[in-house]
C-alpha cells in the first residue's frame, strides 16, 4: 500500500460537479493498493496515519496528532501511486491492485480509519474520476510505502 498524507486546512472531491466529500482541518489521503498487498500491511498503514504527529503544539513543534487537534481525514482511492515508469514513458500499472481487491481493502482501510478516530472519514467515489481541490497546511506531505516499513 501506498499513502500521499498532506495536511490540510481544507480539501473536498467532486465527481461529476458534485461534493462527494470535504474536510476541514486534517489530512488529504491519496490510497494506491497493489496487488500483494495484506491485511498486516492496512493495519500498519492505519497505525501510522491516525500517530502521525505533524501539527503544531503551543511551541509550534509538530508534535500533535489528527486526533489531538481533532482532526479529519478525506481518503481518495489513487491506483496511480503504483505506477512504473522504468521503461519508457507510459506509466505500468501491473502492480496495482485489481478493482475487486482494491476496493476491498480501500473500503476496510476507511472503516478502520473511523474505528481509530471515532467519526466518518470522507471520501470520494471508488474508480471515479474526481477532481481534488485543497489548502495545503505548511505544506506538510508525507509518503508512506508498507513495502518500507523499516
């Protein structure tokens, strides 16, 4: 699995002119599963976005968490985080998940996130082609790969 987590002070998806989902303060999170992809590697995912300490305290270090500020998530499925580009110039795809499992694990990737946080996470629309609008905060973006979890 693969995360593009940015801070937000706003963000919201639309699909086909319509606000499928919107946040306030929190995190934008780009999803991409591939094919070999488990369980262990969506709840360390998981782990790592809701602990992820990059908002401000009183001193304005990054030491709060999504859930010390009360934050939100908007979470949008991206298959194009698995793209390869090592021969040629038309990305591969053949590492991303198929859409059966892809949307499987991006469905139980959300409810865990709202386990964690204790309220709905916001979304897009699974395989829809959506536009993004957002405020980055700092901006703070962090990439995280369950292939690299040392």
């Amino acid at each position: 699995m693969r995360a593009v987590v940015q801070r937000v002070n706003h963000a919201r998806v639309e699909v086909d002119e319509v606000v499928t989902g919107s946040i306030n303060q929190g995190f934008l999170v780009l999803l991409g599963i591939a094919e070999n992809d488990t369980e262990a590697d969506l709840d360390w995912l998981v782990k790592k976005v809701i602990g992820l300490r990059v908002f401000s305290d009183e001193a304005g270090k990054m030491n709060k968490s999504l859930v010390d500020v009360h934050g939100a998530i908007l979470l949008v499925s991206q298959f194009t985080l698995h793209a390869s580009t090592k021969k040629g110039n038309r990305p591969s795809f053949i590492q991303a998940a198929k859409p059966e499992k892809a949307l499987q694990f991006y469905e139980a990737f959300k409810h865990a996130l709202e386990a964690q946080l204790q309220q709905e996470v916001a979304t897009g629309i699974f395989g829809a082609h959506m536009k993004i609008t957002l405020e980055n905060d700092g901006p703070v973006t962090i990439l995280f790969d369950t292939e690299n979890k040392e």
